[in-house]
C-alpha cells in the first residue's frame, strides 16, 4: 500500500536559472523495524557549481523532507572515504561517520572504501 504522506522516496533538484546543476534522494526504509530511518543518497553538484553552497542546500532540502515525512529519526549515508569534500560537508551538515566499509565499491580491480555517516533529525537536532 502506497502511503502518499510519507513517498518512499524523494529526490530534490538544483537550479541555476532553468539548469539543473545538483541533485540529491532521500530514500525511507520500508520495514517496520527500520521505517524510522532513511538513506541520503545521489548527492551530486556540477563541478561549475560548487563552491556556491549548494550541497549544504540540498543536503538541508533532503533533511527538511526526512522531517517532514514524521517517520524518519535518523538519516544515514555513505561517501568514498577518498571524497574528503564530500565528508567535510556531510560533517557541517550535522553528519557523524560511525564506521568504514573496506572494499565497498569494485571498479576494474581497483576497491573503493566507503565512510558511513548519521545524522538524528528530530525537533532536537540541529
């Protein structure tokens, strides 16, 4: 059954004028021991964008969606662990890394490890 008041999943856009130039999901656990939590995901800025503050704004949009939906307490995430920029605007965000994941990602024969990062988004939160 599909609940309109709480998607199961939510993408938000950013424009410069009519161009997109950034985009990031949200997407909700759907069984009902995890249904409180939720997944940060797709977060990506065009390189000519950044630096404007736009991922803290997409970022703050897909918080404002996980508020929202009265469900979600905590939204969670994973980053490249080589993606310092990445991490340090997840950290601004109110994001806590709370463990690595070796060998997350394969491309060719080349391994990617994967920082996974929390955040609580309740009233209390910042």
């Amino acid at each position: 059954m599909k609940d309109e008041a709480n998607p199961a999943e939510l993408v938000a856009g950013a424009f410069v004028g009519e161009e997109l130039v950034g985009a990031a999901g949200l997407s909700r656990e759907q069984r009902e021991r995890t249904n409180h939590k939720a997944t940060l995901f797709g977060m990506y800025v065009r390189e000519a964008a950044r630096g404007r503050g736009i991922g803290v704004l997409l970022v703050e949009q897909v918080l404002r969606f996980a508020r929202e939906s009265e469900l979600v307490e905590v939204v969670q995430l994973t980053v490249s662990e080589s993606n310092s920029r990445a991490i340090a605007l997840y950290t601004r965000c109110g994001f806590v890394p709370f463990g690595i994941e070796p060998m997350a990602v394969k491309l060719g024969q080349q391994y990617i490890s994967k920082v996974h990062m929390w955040r609580r988004v309740d009233a209390n939160a910042p």
